[in-house]
C-alpha cells in the first residue's frame, strides 16, 4: 500500500449523502474512489449512476469486490449495518487495509467490528462525526478511536479530513457522538412535537416568544425550521441512530426514556415523508421549506382526517 495517502485507493461503502459527499471532496484531489451501495440496484440506482459517472467514481458490485481493490475503505452507513458491513468487508479484505468506522453506531457494535476487521488482519479505526455533514463536508470534526488512531490520523488530515484522536481505546469517540446525540437528536424531536402541538393550539408565537426569552441565542424560527427539514429528510437514518443511543444508555445501565422516545418520533416523522406527506422525495423543494408552519400544518391537517 502506498504510504503518501492520496495515493491510496479508497472505497466507500454506503453512497449516501454523507458517502458523495467524501466522495466529491475526494476526487477533487484525484484521489481514486470506487464505491458500493446497495441501493445502486434499485430504484434510486439511476442518481447514483449519474454521480459517479459526473465526479469520477468507480462502482463496485459488491462488498468483496470493493474490498479487494482498497488501500482504504470508509463504511458510511446507516447504524444498523455497521456491524454486517464489516463482516462483509472482512471476509475479503487484504491484510493492512485501514478499515474508517463512519457510523453512528454504539461503543459495543464499534468493538464488535472491530473484531471481524481486526481479526482478518485488516486495521480498524472507529470514527465518531460531531456534527451535520453537509455544511462542513470532508472537514466535518472527526474523533477518532482504537489502537491504530494515532498513525491514521495524520494519513486522514493529509487527505483533507479534520479527525483528531479521543481514545486510544475503542468504544470512546462513539460514547462521545451517543452521549451528544441524546440532546442533538432529541431537541429536533422535541421541537418538532412542541411546534406542532403549539400550532394546534394556536399558541406557537407566545412559544416562541417564552423561548427567546429564556435561550435567547437561539434564533427558534430558523431551529424551526431546521428541525422539520433535517428529520423529514433524514429520519429514518436519525431514527435508527438513535436506537443505536437508546443501546449506548442501557449499556451504562440507565433504561433509555428519551433516547426510545425520539426515536419514535424520528422515525414517525420518517413514515409521513414516505407517503408523500411533504412533497415528493428527490427534488429540490423537499424538505427545504423555511417556514416550519407549512410542515406543521401538514402533519395536523392529516391527524385531522384520520379523526
């Protein structure tokens, strides 16, 4: 393998959001991408044809395909796959490829893994995203974790990225992301039930109102709005993290309250935007309305026919 990184070449498994996005900031370094994702097959294959095609990225046909040809391999996937992707990864993967653990997944799916990557010789290294993805992109803040972090991390900088070690430990940087993402994930459910249940009553202004008045750093119109539009897009994956969370909170020995509720109010939320609720999926209107009222009145008026 290569040691100057941008040599390397780096396979992304899951072609997402997050994955086109590292995908983009990476070639536009001429960094060599190929990527999987098994939606590729389905219906929204067509999209993810074109983006590759556009930006340069190799497709693989599968998980032992893309492994065989990577020096460096990034699974972004949705929480619940992190486990099954890196057994998949590892029954192919060559001894000393670096294995970057995307995904927001809790302490003991991380060391579980870790121990399919690490036990077919390859090096895995978990990595735990602080923040959204999108507004940051390659530089989003990245913790790193496990035994190998230390001598990733400068390899990843030099590929663009903005990672720095937690823990030489695994299972630290994704305490960090499930602890954050219990106040994170819940304040977007929280608001969106307050808004939606203040809006019925007719009282969403003197909420606002009491809000600012107490956080008065928080612009809540644009939290609002924010809210509605990262949950309506991007519920289902929240959803799933956060029972990756409510996972994390009963591992402490804390039974998970509010970590199980916002996830069932992520992925109700998800339900809706899957029967056309908010606009038809894929075009540039969903879920980008900047007033959160629309998206409210949206959800009541369909509580109101179920009546």
């Amino acid at each position: 393998m290569a040691g100057d990184p941008k040599r390397w070449q780096v396979g992304l498994v899951g072609y997402g959001e997050v994955g086109r996005i590292l995908a983009e900031d990476l070639r536009q370094q001429d960094i060599k991408v190929t990527a999987f994702d098994i939606k590729l097959a389905g219906e929204q294959g067509g999209s993810l044809h074109e983006h590759a095609e556009k930006f340069g990225v190799g497709l693989a046909a599968s998980h032992a395909e893309l492994t065989a040809k990577s020096d460096f391999i990034i699974s972004a996937v949705t929480a619940s796959q992190a486990v099954p992707v890196a057994k998949a990864c590892a029954a192919a993967i060559n001894q000393g490829t670096w294995f970057l653990d995307f995904n927001s997944a809790s302490p003991a799916a991380k060391q579980r893994a870790a121990a399919l990557i690490d036990g077919a010789a390859g090096r895995y290294v978990e990595g735990a995203v602080m923040t959204s993805v999108p507004p940051y992109r390659i530089k989003v803040p990245l913790l790193l974790g496990g035994p190998g972090a230390r001598e990733l991390e400068p390899l990843l900088n030099g590929m663009g990225f903005a990672a720095k070690v937690a823990s030489d430990k695994l299972g630290v940087s994704s305490a960090v992301k499930m602890c954050r993402s219990i106040m994170i994930k819940g304040l977007e459910a929280m608001v969106i039930e307050s808004f939606t249940t203040a809006r019925a009553y007719g009282v969403e202004d003197a909420v606002l109102a009491s809000l600012a008045e107490t956080f008065p750093m928080i612009d809540w119109e644009k939290q609002g709005a924010y809210c509605f539009q990262r949950v309506i897009e991007h519920g289902r994956r929240r959803a799933e993290e956060v029972r990756e969370v409510a996972e994390t909170v009963r591992e402490a020995g804390l039974t998970p309250w509010s970590a199980q509720g916002t996830a069932e109010r992520q992925a109700w939320v998800a339900d809706l935007a899957d029967e056309g609720l908010f606009g038809t999926k894929g075009t540039k209107e969903f879920a980008r309305n900047a007033d959160w009222r629309t998206e409210a009145d949206r959800i009541l008026a369909k509580i109101n026919r179920e009546k």
